[in-house]
C-alpha cells in the first residue's frame, strides 16, 4: 500500500497599517497593550492542526507551476544508505522537489532533506501488514506513475528516489520507460552504488590497481514476485561465479547466506575463500564480519550477527584480506558507541553531528524545556532600552539568551542594527556563534575559562571617564546563579538582571529510553550542565555504572559525583566541542589497550550484556 503525505505552509498575514510604526512605537504600544501582558501558550502540533483545516496532511495546498523546462520527474540515486553521500546535484533537486516518491524505508533518512511542504508518496509502507525489508525497493504501481504524470503535467517537479545507483538493480528502467511512453521529461541523477561503496567502507578495494576482475550479482526478492525463470537464472550465475575465480559482490541475499555459500562451493570455490559480510553499511551502525567460505555462517554466529536484510553486501574473494590493514570506517574512536546526549535535537546539532564523526550513534534526550518568562514586561523594558541608549553592555550567557532577545527584536521589527553604540559580552562559542548568526559580532568572549566567574575575569570596571553609560543589560534563565550579576555590581556596574526565559524540567523519554539508561543500553553520556545532571536523573534514573560519564567542566562533574555517578571523562575547555573531542580520546584509547592486550574490541554496553548472558 501506498501512503500520500502532503504538508502545508503558513504564509504571514501582511503587516497593514501597524508597519508604518518604527521598533520604538511598537514596544511602547506592547508595554501598554493589555494583550501582551501574558506570554502567549506555546502551541503543539496538535493545536496547529486542529486550527488548520487541511492539518499536517492537508490536500488542499496551492502550489505555483514551474516554467516547462522544470516540471520533470528526476530519477535521483540515494546511495548506499548516509544522506551524506548524496551527489551534490541529487541533493539540489532533493531539496527543490515539489513531489517526492520514495521507499518507506529511505523516508526517515532523506525525508528531512526535502522542502516541509513537499508531497510525500512512500511506498511499501504495508505488505502484509509489516513494512518492507530494507533495501527491497519497491516498484511504483501504476496509480502512482499516474500521479507522477500528473504532477508533471501540472507544472511541479517530482523527484524518485532509489536506493543506491538508479541504473544497477533497481526499478528504474520499467519507471523511466513509463515516463518516456507517456511523454513526461525525465532526466536521471546518478548515485553511489551500494555494490561498490560498502565494501568500501569494510576497507575492501574491489580490484588491485587497474587490473581485477569483479561481478556483481543481485538475488531475486522473495517479495518481489520474480518468476521461475529469474531463479533459474540466479541459480545458473552462481554456478558459473563459483567455477571461476572473480571477485564476487553479492547483494540481496539477506539470510540465505549459508545456501549461497554452499552452491559456490559446490561449483568449485575453496573453502579458504575469504569473506566478508558487511550490514548497514555507511550507516554508524554498520557491522562487518569477515571469515571464509566454508566457515562464514560460523563467523556470523559467533559475532551475533542474526539480522541479514537485503541491503547486506557480501564480498568474496582474496581481496577480503586488504580489510585488515585498510579497515577505516569501523575503526573510528567511537564507531558504534551509543551516546546520550541530553539536549534537544536543536541544541545538539553541532554536538551529535560531531559525534557521528568520530562513529557514535546519538540519541537526543532533552531534559530541560526552555519556556518564555511569565510576564514579559521586563524583556519588553529591556529591549526598549536597547533602542534608546539606556545600556553600555549587553552580556549573554548562552545561546537560548540569545535567542530570547532575537525573538523579541524579531517581534517589534527590529534587528542587529539596534545593537549600534553598544559593547556586548558573550559567554561560549555557541553563544558567540548564535550572535554572530544575528549579525552581531561580540566584544569581548573570555579567553581562558568559558563561564561566570571567565566573563568576570576579563570584563572591565566601570570607568566615568571613558563610559558615558554605567548600565549592564543580562538577559538570562529564571535559574541562573547570582554569581555574574554580584561580580558586575562590584565592578561598578548597575545591572538589569532580566529573565528572558524560563528552564522547566523536561517530560520523562520513552520507556524504552530509561531501560536503556539504567540497564546499560548507553556506551557514554554527556553532561554538558549541572542542571542536565539532575534532570536526567530526575526524569529517567541513574545512568548504569558501566556507562562512560563525560562532563563539561568540575562544576558539572562535582554534581555528577554528588549523584553517585563516577566521573570518566572531563572535558579540557567547557565547550561542547572540547567535550565530544575528549570522549574521542577516551575511546581511542581504550580500543587501542584492547588491541594491545589481545581482546576483542568491544564497547561499554557489552559487558553488562555478557554479565547478563553469563547470570
């Protein structure tokens, strides 16, 4: 079965007669509006669709034809399963797509490249009740090619999505002949090929130099309906990929690796041939098991490798050997590492992107809500202040400070410019970052240590020689520590210590999440706050004690230790970077005294897994 998802996107009403108002008018009028007295409720997904009509799966969004020359269907190969492997032109017409029409399976992955108001088509979202194995691409009925023509015809750009390569084992040449039958322009955007970019990714050349001889060979599905005669032709190509000495790449066998192996055997292979079998490949939760061909199946039971879907890739052949010295991807400091990071997926873009560098798999788990303050008259005051001279410095402490204040000059019509005549102070490269990304460039970022008591170190006295002002604006959490505002005062500085937000303990995760917290499920965890300590803890219990603990700084790791937690990890510089970067280091070590005393390399969460086997 086929699902259709449309979004839709809200336009801002115009602005009328109030954007004849200048920034100043506007706040005045805020301060003396009573409709602004009371923050307004933040508003769910579900609230949103229940005031829109069409809902988050409306039909009815209008949609601007393209000239001729643009409405096509693209044929786009997705690669081998990371979004980052994209080709930049696949990508291009991803992200400009007016209809998308992919596999169920791709739809978690590459959806969130496209526009928020693409049409979404999955397909093999239910056979039989379940979704699709990965990797088994399933071909466009012909409603949907009907779709796909109308879509064009009507002036939008539709973008199929394939796994891998469009022109290796995939539906494209029955689609794209539709597409020409019907005289609808298509044009066809190659990918990386699962059958040669996965052993890549195991350390495995296919060929030695110029010179190899590889074959490439993909099963029929089971699912797929092939008839006899595709099985009978399978069977013969193994035949004769047995009796010869190719490199073999095998692809869509999932678990009938053991049959496999037996028929090249039987046409004629060694049982020395190396093998390789790698799953998920490109992916952080790739795993590749090597071992020859009589004993492959006794390799993949004695690593616990039981899951074999489509998208496994089997390579066979003395090329296998080059693994161990050219293993690249696997062997990243934290490949396969759970990590718990606990933030939103907003705030740990950087970090868990930086993560999955270095080969761990993240999990976001946000354990504070940042909220807007009760009453918003001090903010409005404050940013009023801004606008007519009233402060000397503004000094921001994080980045959801910053965003408060954008918020608010984003409300009142106003922007960087208001920040003219006026040194601001900020505390962490993120902080400076989000600034910078307001266009405002800050005056002055401690150096040494990245907090309160670093700001203070390094921020000048007040002077009435050379400050005409003697006003501090702070824009901060409603739980922020006095620590900065004293420190000024002694200065000599009048500070306005504003709330510009509220931090609110988070809802508990997903069961499933806090089993995996207290049970060992998570190689490391993060500590990126004192706060984030104990609302993790309050909201989803002690992390297990084989868990890694990583904290920012000695504040957040005297916190730690305050909670009973051993503290492994302690990052050089309290900045997020230092912290994912010092973690890095920890791994790597770890993995190489494993290497060095003769053990399996294994992570944090396997041993509480092998006590659980051994009880």
């Amino acid at each position: 079965m086929t699902a259709v998802r449309t979004m839709i996107t809200t336009v801002p009403a115009a602005a009328g007669a109030s954007s004849t108002l200048t920034p100043l008018e506007k706040i005045e009028g805020a301060l003396d509006s009573s409709v602004l007295q009371t923050p307004r409720p933040q508003q769910s997904e579900a609230e949103a669709s229940a005031e829109d009509p069409h809902g988050a799966e409306g039909e009815g969004r209008a949609v601007e034809a393209r000239p001729a020359h643009q409405a096509r269907v693209s044929f786009i190969g997705a690669g081998p399963g990371d979004p980052d492997l994209l080709t930049v032109r696949g990508a291009a017409a991803l992200a400009e797509a007016d209809v998308l029409v992919l596999d169920h399976q791709l739809s978690e992955r590459f959806r969130p490249l496209a526009r928020h108001d693409v049409q979404l088509i999955e397909l093999g979202v239910a056979v039989v009740g379940t979704a699709a194995p990965a990797a088994f691409q399933t071909p466009c009925s012909e409603s949907v090619l009907r779709t796909m023509s109308a879509a064009v015809a009507a002036g939008r750009h539709v973008v199929r999505l394939l796994d891998g390569d469009p022109g290796l084992f995939s539906p494209l040449e029955a689609e794209a002949a539709a597409c020409a039958r019907s005289a609808v322009p298509f044009e066809v955007v190659p990918g990386l090929a699962r059958a040669t970019t996965v052993p890549m990714f195991a350390g495995i050349p296919l060929s030695r130099g110029h010179v190899g001889d590889v074959r490439l060979l993909s099963a029929p599905h089971p699912l797929a309906g092939e008839d006899f005669t595709a099985w009978s032709d399978w069977h013969r190509q193994l035949g004769e990929a047995g009796a010869g000495t190719s490199t073999l790449v095998l692809q869509g066998i999932g678990d009938r690796i053991e049959e496999v192996a037996a028929e090249l055997l039987a046409a004629g292979r060694p049982g020395t041939t190396p093998v390789a079998v790698t799953v998920d490949g490109s992916l952080t939760s790739q795993r590749t098991v090597t071992g020859t061909l009589d004993r492959i199946t006794a390799a993949l039971k004695a690593e616990r490798v039981t899951v074999l879907g489509p998208s496994t890739v089997v390579v066979v052949g003395a090329v296998v050997e080059h693994r161990a010295e050219l293993s690249w991807y696997e062997s990243k400091p934290l490949f396969g590492w759970r990590v718990l990071v606990p933030r939103t997926k907003e705030q740990a873009g950087a970090l868990s992107e930086q993560l999955r560098r270095y080969g761990a798999v993240p999990t976001e788990v946000p354990t504070i809500s940042v909220e807007p303050p009760r009453t918003p008259q001090q903010m409005e005051r404050a940013v009023k202040g801004l606008v007519t001279g009233r402060y000397e410095w503004v000094a921001f402490t994080s980045v959801n400070a910053v965003k408060a204040v954008r918020e608010k000059f984003e409300d009142y019509g106003l922007d960087a410019r208001a920040f003219a005549g006026i040194k601001v102070a900020a505390v962490g490269e993120q902080t400076s970052k989000a600034l910078k990304a307001f266009g405002v460039v800050p005056d002055l970022v401690p150096v040494g240590e990245q907090s309160a008591a670093g700001l203070l170190a390094e921020f000048p006295a007040f002077d009435p020689a050379f400050d005409p002002i003697e006003r501090v604006f702070l824009p901060r959490a409603d739980i922020a520590t006095e620590t900065l505002s004293a420190g000024l005062v002694e200065l000599g500085w009048e500070v306005d210590d504003v709330t510009a937000y509220r931090t609110v303990r988070a809802a508990p995760p997903a069961e499933s999440i806090r089993e995996a917290i207290k049970g060992g499920g998570f190689d490391a965890v993060l500590f990126t706050s004192s706060s984030t300590v104990r609302n993790l803890v309050g909201i989803a219990g002690k992390p297990h004690a084989a868990t890694v603990i990583t904290c920012i700084g000695p504040a957040t790791a005297a916190t730690a230790k305050e909670h009973g937690l051993r503290v492994d990890v302690l990052a050089p510089t309290p900045s997020a970077a230092a912290l994912a970067e010092a973690l890095a280091e920890f791994g790597a070590a770890r993995r190489a005294a494993q290497i060095a005393a003769g053990d399996p390399v294994t992570r944090p969460s396997e041993r509480t897994r092998a006590r659980r086997r051994r009880a």
